[in-house]
C-alpha cells in the first residue's frame, strides 16, 4: 500500500485522539478538582525493509523512514486550579502541592485533591459518596459543627459550647505524577511499585487546606479554543494527504503503456 496511505490513517487517529482527549478537558471545565490532560505527539520511525533493490536503498538512504506519529497522555496534575468560596464548611480544598489521602476498598490509597466532606455511616470523616480519610478522624455525635484549620487540624464544636480537637488531616504525594492513575471523581491511584511521601499541611513543600472552597478545573477555556482550532486545520491536512494520495494512485492505474 501508499506509504501516504498509512502516514495519513495514522495522523487521524491521532488528531482525533488529541480531540477527544480536548473534548473530555472541555466537558469537565466546571468540574471541581479537574486536572486536564495534554497530548504529546512524537515522530515514529519505520525500519526499512530487509531486501531492498538498489534503486529502492538510494531511496531510503536519500529521505528517512518516518511512519507517522505517536500520541500520548499526560494529565496536568500540579496545575492548580482557581480557588472557589463556597461559604459551605463542608467543602475545603488544598492550595498547593499535594493530595488528602482516603482509604478505599480492601486497604487501597486513594488520593484526593478535596471537594465536600461529610460524616459517614461510622462516625470518620470521609470524601461525599466516597471512602474514608485515612487519618481516620471520629466525630462526636453531638457535634453541631467543625472548623478546619490551613495546618489540617480539625476542631469539632459540641452542643454546649465546647471546643474539641478531633485530629489533622495530613497531606501526601508522589515522588512523581507519572507515578499517579485518575480514576475519576477527582480520584487517583498510586502505580504500582510507587511510595507516598505524607507530611502535614505548610510542611515540606505542601499546601495548606482551605476550609469553605473548592478547587476548580485547571482547564482554561481561551487555550482550548485556541488548540482545538489547531486540531481541526491538522485533521484536515491529513485527510487531504490521503485524498492527494488517492489521486495520484488513480492516475497511476489508469496509466497506459
């Protein structure tokens, strides 16, 4: 087959995956905690074949055997999305460095980046709808309301007035974020073989906890316009390379001797 043929099915996929990825960063701009992802293309090179005829090894000795481009992803998870008041005591966010580490199914860690909190079926503190802080911090039943200081400390205020200290909720992160999975719901999974580092809230290079807040997306919508304009010319480029190539394989064919 046209080699065009191939270089230009490959370039389609790849604009389209670099689409859908845009896509999915647009759908979830108003996502609270939304970390984009940003594709990277890279050239692939093809090996040449084995037995090649003399005229085809000057050939190849004259261009170089590209085959395309490869796509990958890359989620922007130390790009820190606009703070947001809520006025809700319920919702705190982490500004800067770091996760709220949660403890999901069977022991896993589950890292968190904040949104609403709430008292599970148990009595902890847990992520809304989620798992549990592993810091495992109970709440008095007669609790009326908490305060959550930048440093993690939580204080819980009871019904006649009084003022308790419940515990902190410590920060984590990664050594790298290729080390990190997104699983959805503002969630991601350590890969395997990965170590935490923890260390409490202002320590260390960490952020501190926002109390009243929620983090928004990281996605700016001006670039993604901006981008997705680019993603169009370039599926249009290749797809006149294959119509160029169609063309020229049927002038080819109809040649007479």
């Amino acid at each position: 087959m046209n080699g065009a043929f191939e270089v230009g099915a490959v370039s389609l996929r790849a604009q389209q995956r670099a689409l859908e990825t845009l896509a999915n960063n647009v759908a979830n701009i108003n996502t609270p905690g939304f970390k984009r992802a940003e594709v990277k293309f890279s050239e692939v090179v093809t090996p040449p074949p084995e037995r090649l005829t003399e005229t085809e090894r000057l050939a190849v000795e004259a261009s170089p055997q590209n085959g395309g481009v490869r796509t990958t992803s890359q989620i922007m998870i130390s790009s820190q999305g606009e703070l947001q008041a809520t006025g809700s005591a319920m919702d705190i966010a982490l500004d800067g460095a770091g996760f709220i580490e949660l403890m999901g199914a069977d022991g896993e860690s589950l890292l968190w980046r904040g949104g609403r909190i709430e008292v599970n079926r148990d009595g902890y503190l847990a992520a809304e709808g989620t798992a549990a802080l592993r810091a495992l911090i109970a709440v008095p039943d007669d609790a009326t309301g908490l305060q959550i200081a930048n440093d993690g400390r939580v204080t819980a205020f009871v019904r006649d007035g009084e003022a308790l200290e419940i515990g902190q909720i410590p920060l984590v992160r990664a050594s790298s974020d290729t080390d990190l999975e997104a699983i959805g719901s503002g969630l991601f999974r350590l890969s395997d073989g990965a170590r935490l580092i923890d260390a409490l809230p202002g320590e260390d290079g960490m952020g501190s906890i926002q109390q009243g807040m929620l983090e928004g997306s990281n996605v700016d919508m001006t670039t993604a316009m901006v981008e997705m304009l680019v993603l169009q010319r370039a599926y249009s480029a290749s797809a006149q390379v294959i119509q160029t190539a169609d063309q020229v394989a049927s002038i080819t064919n109809s040649l007479k001797r």
